[in-house]
C-alpha cells in the first residue's frame, strides 16, 4: 500500500512540474509571425496564424514567458490577450 500512495505521489509531482502558459492572441499581419520564446531559460519557438484569432499553449513550467519580437522583448502571462500588428505584441 504504501508503494502504490509513494507511486502516486511521483506521479502527481511530475505532473505539476510540466505546465503551460496560454495565450489568446489576433495576428492583424497578413503573414504568420514565428517568434522566439524564453520560459524558465528554455527556448523554443512559437508560431502565430496569419490573419486568425486562436490560441496556443507554450509548454513549460512557469506562469509567463518572454517572446521576442521585432519591436522588442514583451513578457507574456499565461492567460493573456494579445494582438499582433506589425511583427509587434500588444497585451490587451
């Protein structure tokens, strides 16, 4: 019994370690933007649809992120609305 509560206790907190922050956003370019994004020092690259309103989800283990754009460094909480004009983001 105590191997299985143990078990399921790891489980759990592998779980919890791996998060993901959401962004809502509306791509205004005609083009799809792809951006470098810093969470937690790990890079990766998040892609935004062109002319679309959607969401994506960047894999980590925070609460917010960095993404790079050609306007600058914007840090991003998880839930935030964001618009993309130009290459830039502005959070709504």
């Amino acid at each position: 019994m105590k191997k299985v509560i143990l078990s399921l206790s790891l489980v759990f907190f592998a779980f919890n370690m791996f998060g993901y922050v959401t962004i809502r956003y509306y791509n205004k370019d005609s083009k799809e933007q792809v951006m470098k994004v810093t969470m937690d020092g790990n890079h990766s690259e998040v892609k935004f649809s062109a002319s679309t309103t959607s969401s994506v989800a960047i894999q980590g283990g925070g609460t917010k992120c960095i993404i790079e754009t050609s306007c600058g460094k914007v840090e991003v909480k998880d839930g935030a609305n964001i618009e993309i004009k130009d290459g830039c983001i502005k959070i709504n």
